[in-house]
C-alpha cells in the first residue's frame, strides 16, 4: 500500500506578493502583476513588460549580510520561501531526525544574475577580479545546498533542472522519497530569476516571448489574440510529509499531494509535441498514480502560457484525458498575473491549487477576451468563481520536452 503524502506547508516568493494569503487575495481579485520595464524600453528590447518581485526580500534574519550578498537572487527566494514553508508547517527542527529530512529545490536557469555580473568583471578588469564566490553563487543546486545547511537538513539534498517544470519535478521527486522511505519529510520546489540583459535576449530572439508592449494584455493565456509568454520570477517551496509522521505531531494538513507523472515528448526542443501527446500521458499518470479518476478532478491550475503552441496543445491534451469531462472542469492559468516564472512556476502554481482546494475558489485567467476555436475550455475568464474543489491537478511543461504532473486532493482522515 502506497505511504500516504501530506502538504504542511508553503513559502512563496511573487510578482504578487511573498506571503501566501497575500499572494492569493491577489490572485482571487484577478491583480496583474506584470508592468512595463524602463530598461527595456530604453534599451529597445522586443519585449518591454515583465513581472517582478516588488517587496523587499531581506533574510538577515535567516543569514548574516555577509552571507545573503554571495547568494544571487534565486537562492534568496528559495531561502526566503523555504523559511516561510517550515514556519507554516510548525516543525520543531529541535525534536527532529534531521538524517530524515531531505531538500528538493530546483531551478531552470540558475544564477544569471551572477553569471552576466561576473562575465562583466572577467572583460573589464581580468580574470583574477572574478569572484571566488561566482561558481557556488551561479549553480542551480546551491538553493537546496543552501536550505540544507541553514536548517541542518541531512536527509536527501540535490537539485532538479527541467526549465518550466522544475519545481513541480523536485515536489514529484520529494512525493517519492517519503512513498520509498527515504525521508520523513522534505522541504521541495523550485525558484528562477532570469530578469536580466542576456534573460530577455535570449527568451526575445527566439520569439518566445509576447512582443505586445500593454502590460494589461500581454500574458493572455488560451486567448486568440496570445502571441508569447511574459517574463517572470520568484520561488515556491513546500513541506512534504507522510501522513504518520503529520499526525504524530498534530500537524495541520493542508492538503493531500496525491499523485504525480512524469513524461517526455521526445519531439522538439521548445515546441510541444502535436496535441500534447506528452502531456497527455503525464496527466493520466499523476491520475493513476493518485487512485484517481477523470472525473474525480474539479480543476486544473493549467500550465497555459499564452503561447500559441503551448495553450492549444494543452487544450487538447485535456480533452484527450478528461473527454467529455473536459468540458465540466473549471481550469485557468495564473500566468496571466504572475507572467511565467520559468523553473518556480509550478511551485507558485502548485500553491494556488492548493488555496483552491482549501477555499473553493477558482482563480481567473484575467485577459481572456477573445476565444477560439482551438481554446474551447472553461479557462474561468476575468473573475475568479466559487465551486467545490475536492481535487484538481496542476500542469508544468519545459523546454526540452520535459513534463510534470501534480494531482493533489482534499485531505480526507
């Protein structure tokens, strides 16, 4: 019999916020928070609109100053979310095995920001000026590394790399390190901060990006008019848990993470496969490896992009998996206000999945004034709605082919 996987806790870091609460009541009042970038501008970028983390992020309280200016920006969120996620779950870290808890966090891209500062150093002044501290600030395994020393976490430690579907892969992977008795609990997500010169150039040379300069239209998933995804950053970290090991200690339980799948579209290396024939397959196994059925799923947090490929392949991949079903589910793509975090999306959308379970409430898929034929779905358009969510799913899909299914449901005793 499969050991039984709770949710305790969650931090998230966001162009909407970096508190949970705050983060959803944004996202249940349908708040953009994707703004035009100045620098952009000025510097004639194609791309001009972004969503940022606009709070300040301080961690003196977790890491001495000395010690949070050698972490780029990623690594501060994944602390930063990380924190958040055990003080929600009430660990006493104190009356902990810490051999039995792991750490999963992940990163599409890794420390850019470090990278482009560095490089700059190298060209202007030399090769000795370059940081001693530039390969363990750059690295996308340093977050977990991180999380593991400051909370003495000695159980599973490593980091998982799989462009957009980093974070729901490391919540995957920590879902099986409990199921094989490797931990107890792990702490698990993903965090990206790519906002920079070379970031855009690159996502804006190979058109990936929306080119539509309005901030208040740009990220418009499932929309006719969607012409690419908006830029953006932050974390999201989890607790995981078996559900002896909650309990034993009266933990809250905020959910149950029931399932996951995993697959490859083995077709292209930023396209999807034709009607999502990856997808599809991930999808039906996170059901599967959840005791679920098609219709036991209420919603779906979609990973809908706003691109042109990504939103009718998975369209079509739910049609595929749920048939008529598909037409009863309530889906929506929260990328349409928090713009695409790279490898932290599916940690934030995770989250809001969750606060859906919890609430019964459906975040909206704000922008959405143009359907078509190819998006014939409930995307939920512009207003969040209120309908019972016992179960949902949440999608992640990466450059490279990579796919990530999260099923997670009501926790029943």
């Amino acid at each position: 019999m499969k050991k039984r996987v709770v949710i305790t806790g969650i931090g998230i870091v966001s162009p909407l916020g970096n508190v949970l609460d705050t983060f959803w009541n944004n996202l249940v009042a349908g708040n953009n928070g994707i703004t035009t970038q100045d620098w952009l501008v000025e510097q004639k970028y194609n791309a001009t609109v972004a969503a940022v983390v606009k709070d300040d992020l301080s961690i003196d309280d977790i890491v001495d100053f000395k010690e949070a200016r050698r972490m780029d920006p990623f690594t501060r969120y994944s602390v930063h979310s990380a924190k958040a996620a055990i003080g929600q779950s009430g660990l006493d870290l104190n009356n902990e095995d810490p051999t039995r808890i792991g750490v999963i966090i992940g990163s599409g891209v890794g420390g850019l920001y470090t990278f482009e500062e560095q490089h700059a150093m190298l060209v202007k002044r030399g090769h000795r000026r370059v940081s001693p501290f530039f390969i363990p600030m750059m690295i996308p395994d340093i977050a977990a590394g991180f999380v593991s020393i400051i909370w003495g976490l000695k159980g599973p430690n490593f980091s998982v790399n799989s462009a957009c579907a980093t974070a729901a892969h490391a919540v995957g992977l920590g879902l099986r390190a409990i199921r094989y008795g490797d931990a107890d609990v792990m702490v698990c997500g993903g965090a990206d901060a790519a906002l920079t010169q070379m970031g855009f150039a690159g996502f804006a040379n190979m058109k990936a990006l929306s080119f539509n300069p309005d901030p208040d239209s740009a990220s418009r998933p499932f929309d006719k008019a969607r012409d690419g995804f908006v830029m953006g950053e932050g974390g999201g970290v989890f607790v995981l848990e078996s559900l002896e090991h909650a309990q034993a200690r009266g933990a809250t339980i905020l959910a149950e993470l029931a399932g996951f799948g995993m697959s490859a579209d083995a077709h292209h290396i930023t396209s999807p496969a034709p009607e999502g024939e990856g997808a599809k397959r991930a999808m039906k196994m996170a059901l599967a490896d959840g005791d679920l059925k098609p219709t036991d799923i209420d919603y779906i947090n979609a990973h809908g992009t706003s691109t042109p490929a990504n939103d009718k392949n998975e369209s079509l991949a739910i049609k595929n998996v749920f048939g008529e079903h598909a037409y009863d589910l309530a889906i929506s793509s929260t990328k349409s206000m928090t713009g695409h975090l790279l490898g932290a999306s599916g940690g934030i959308e995770l989250a809001a999945l969750v606060k859906s379970i919890q609430t019964n409430i459906i975040a909206p898929t704000i922008h959405h004034e143009n359907p078509c034929d190819e998006c014939d779905l409930n995307y939920t358009p512009n207003v969040s709605v209120q309908r019972e969510v016992k179960a949902g799913i949440s999608n992640s899909f990466g450059f490279g082919g990579h796919n990530a299914v999260l099923a997670v449901k009501e926790f029943e005793d």
